[in-house]
C-alpha cells in the first residue's frame, strides 16, 4: 500500500504545477554545478502535508528498488521550465 502511495503522490507532483514548484523549492537541494539533491525526509513530510503516507524506506524501494518504471523523481518538465529561474 506504501508503494501505491508513493506512487500516487509522485502522479500529483507531476500533474500540478503548483504542487510541482512546491515540491521542487522544499524538497530539492541544489548543489554545485546543476547536481540537484533531494531531501528524502522533506519530501515524506511534504507528501504527508498533502495526506500522502509513506517512509523513506518505502520512497527508497519505489525510486531504487523497483527496476525499470520506477517512480522517478520529476525534473524540468517543459511545462514547469517557465517557473524557475536559473
């Protein structure tokens, strides 16, 4: 069920923008030459926040464990490009 919801939330991050910029500004750290790092514990927190329940355990299996089609975190999508500036 964990997985689902992973899952399911990543489906929202990707389909918002709102959520997208949200997601990308609390959770993403960015580091030196365009290496972006992500915050695990803020992103189940910022899921949590949007009734989305799950570890990082469970983040973990979905992102790394699960093989090809895993949930991937989202980058610049065309549609978000617009909102960030560089």
């Amino acid at each position: 069920m964990s997985l689902e919801q992973v899952d399911a939330f990543y489906d929202i991050v990707a389909s918002d923008q709102g959520i997208y910029e949200q997601y990308y500004n609390g959770c993403c750290i960015r580091g030196l030459f365009g290496i972006w790092n992500w915050d695990k514990t803020k992103i189940v927190n910022f899921a949590a926040s949007l009734g989305f329940e799950f570890t990082e355990s469970d983040l973990d299996m979905a992102l790394f464990e699960s093989g090809a089609g895993a949930v991937q975190y989202p980058t610049s999508s065309p549609s978000y490009e617009h909102a960030h500036s560089y």
